[in-house]
C-alpha cells in the first residue's frame, strides 16, 4: 500500500495494543507514528535521543483512521517529509495493513537546544536525512 512514502516500516501489533473492544487502542496509532520517525533520526540523522545537542520536539500531531486493526496485525508504516522548514518538519504517516489503509496522519517537530529548548536550525546530516524524505516534485504540472 505505502505508495508515496519514501521510507516504510514494518511494525507488528502486539498483545498489549489491544483494548477492552478488541482493536489496537488509537493511542498506539500516533505510538507507531513516534517510532517511524525516531527510528529514521536515528538510523538516518545520527540523532541520539539521549546526547544530541540537538532534540526534535512534537508540536503537533494529528491522525485519521479509517480501518481497525488488532493483534497480531504487521502494520506497514510510510514516512514522508511534507514541508521542512529552517528548524521545523512537517512528517505525513500513511499506516496500512496488506493492501489497505489503516490510518493517515501528520505530525510535526519543531528541532530545539537540548538545554534552552530554543529553536535551532536544521542542519547537516540531520537536514540531509529529511530532505531524502521529500517526494519527488509533480512533473505533470507545467511550470
């Protein structure tokens, strides 16, 4: 499914995510979404959550659902950058089983000092890692 997501995760569900009605709790959902991104940082960016100068703060985030889900469901989680700003990234997370779409959301990381929590720039090889989550441009709009 995770067409247009220059980045897919596979995560599988597991016992403790489902609640009282049987479904993986939509809690787990922006869960899924936290970790997508973070893995990326982390793998991609260099960034270690525990010693990087540099922490990327949720500022936002936002999820739709279409589909429910339950153990032992394997989720295939797509990851995109849709706008990355001097010190902000808004991400775009498409969540899917198989062929279907889950669920689709947006969150967005406003990237600050560890110690001021002041906004800095986004830089080197954490910029890098973002923008190669940016979706090629539209080639069928004219200029």
């Amino acid at each position: 499914m995770v067409n247009g997501y220059p980045h897919v995760q596979q995560i599988p569900t597991r016992w403790k995510d489902n609640d009282v009605y049987g479904h993986v709790n939509n809690v787990v959902h922006y869960s899924l979404m936290d970790t997508v991104i973070n893995t990326w940082l982390i793998e991609r960016g260099g960034l270690d959550p525990g010693t990087s100068p540099v922490i990327g703060l949720c500022v936002e985030s936002h999820c739709n659902y279409h589909a429910s889900v339950a153990f032992p469901d394997v989720l295939s989680v797509g990851l995109r950058v849709a706008h990355l700003g001097k010190s902000s990234v808004r991400y775009e997370i498409g969540i899917s089983r198989q062929e279907e779409l889950v669920a689709e959301g947006h969150f967005v990381h406003v990237f600050v000092d560890r110690e001021t929590r002041r906004p800095l720039p986004v830089e080197g090889k954490l910029r890098d890692c973002l923008e190669a989550l940016r979706p090629p441009p539209d080639r069928s709009t004219p200029a």
